[in-house]
C-alpha cells in the first residue's frame, strides 16, 4: 500500500522558500565577518597628565645695544695768517752753521762684464772674407785637400759640408761637420778648414762681429 502525502505537509512546495533564506542567512553572515576585526597592532593612546606638564614661558631674544659712540669735539682754528710768498726771505749766511762736514767719497770704477755667450751674426754689413777673395778660397781647398786612401779605394765621394765662425780677429774657430758621407771624409775636410789662414773679419756698424760661415768641401775621383 503507498503511503499517501497531506498537501499541507509536503515539503516539496516550500524549498525555495528556506532556499532564499540560507541565501540571505548566509550572506549576513558574511557581512558581519567582513566587519568584524581585531584592532590596528602598534596603535597606542597616549595619555598626558596635565599634572605634570609644565610650560616654560619664553624669553624673546634681543641684541644688546652697542654703546653710543661720543661725536668727536670741534677744534678750535686759531686765525690764519697770510704771508705773501713773493717777498725773498732773508737768510743770515754767516750765522748758518751745519753739522756736515766736507768729505770727498771715491767711488770706485765697476768692473766692465764681459759677455758669457759672444752674438754670432750670419749676416752683417761686410761680411768676412777669405784672402783674395771667392777665388783664392776655393783654390787653397783644391790644393790642400788630401783624399783619404781607404775611401779613394772604396770609391766613396761626396760633398762635405763645414760650418765654422770667423772672430773679432779674423781666426777660423768652432769648426764642425753638418753633413758628410763619410767619417774619413768629414776628417779631412776639418782638417783643411781648420789650417786656414786668417780672415778679414765681419764689420757690423763700423765693429768687428763673429759671424757664422758654412762651406762645401768636394771629393770626386777622376
């Protein structure tokens, strides 16, 4: 036999109804554990007695005033007389005495300083000149030079340049090789630069100079 169900009694027609309510059960119990907190860790009420504070009044800070300075007093100008500067004074000559007396001081003659380092010119007014002239110049090197036989041997030729300086008086001084090929070579042309005879100095405003002279000594075999 089936069990046969009231109408007031099913279940059935009323689920949606306790449905809705765990909805809204369920929800407010959701808010209030959203609302629900513990208080902020680390915040701390501080509490002040006034019983034990104490305001201390503050003194306003000022500048000391400087000491007033005394103006200074005027001074009394006596009168001023005025004397005319035209008139000669009269000086008394025999009565004028002076405590210097008449001594005659020698100052001795200054040592004339000689220059450390001579001026050498390279071009003057007359310049130095060898004796007689261009010419004879080139002839005493033709017949003085000697060539060297290692280099005649070798076959090595060449021009040999010496720079020298004629002095005040005329000597060939300061001789040196500028450019050479060979050192046998440079040997002899010194050699021959430095035997020659005296110059006629260079003259630069009416005054004997040092001055700079290069010439070329040439070795050809024939």
């Amino acid at each position: 036999m089936k069990a046969k169900k009231y109408r007031h009694a099913d279940l059935e027609r009323k689920r949606s109804i306790f449905f809705q309510i765990g909805l809204i059960v369920a929800l407010g119990a959701s808010l209030a554990a959203f609302e629900w907190g513990s208080p902020a860790k680390g915040m701390k009420q501080v509490v002040i007695d006034d019983q034990f504070v104490e305001i201390e009044d503050m003194m306003p800070i000022t500048q000391p005033e400087e000491p007033k300075k005394e103006l200074p007093k005027p001074i009394a100008i006596e009168q001023i007389e005025v004397v005319d500067n035209t008139e000669d004074t009269p000086v008394d000559l025999d009565n004028f005495s002076s405590d210097i007396e008449d001594h005659v001081y020698e100052i001795p003659d200054m040592p004339v300083e000689e220059d450390e380092a001579p001026v050498t010119f390279i071009h003057v007014e007359h310049m130095p000149e060898f004796p007689g002239g261009q010419a004879a110049l080139l002839k005493y090197i033709a017949g003085n030079v000697k060539y060297p036989v290692i280099c005649a041997e070798s076959g090595i030729t060449g021009r040999v340049y010496i720079s020298f300086v004629i002095n005040e008086q005329g000597d060939v001084v300061e001789a040196k090789v500028v450019r050479s090929p060979d050192k046998k070579l440079s040997a002899e042309a010194l050699r021959v630069v430095n035997n020659m005879p005296k110059w006629t100095p260079g003259f630069q405003r009416d005054k004997a100079v040092r001055v700079a002279y290069t010439i070329p000594v040439n070795f050809v075999l024939q």
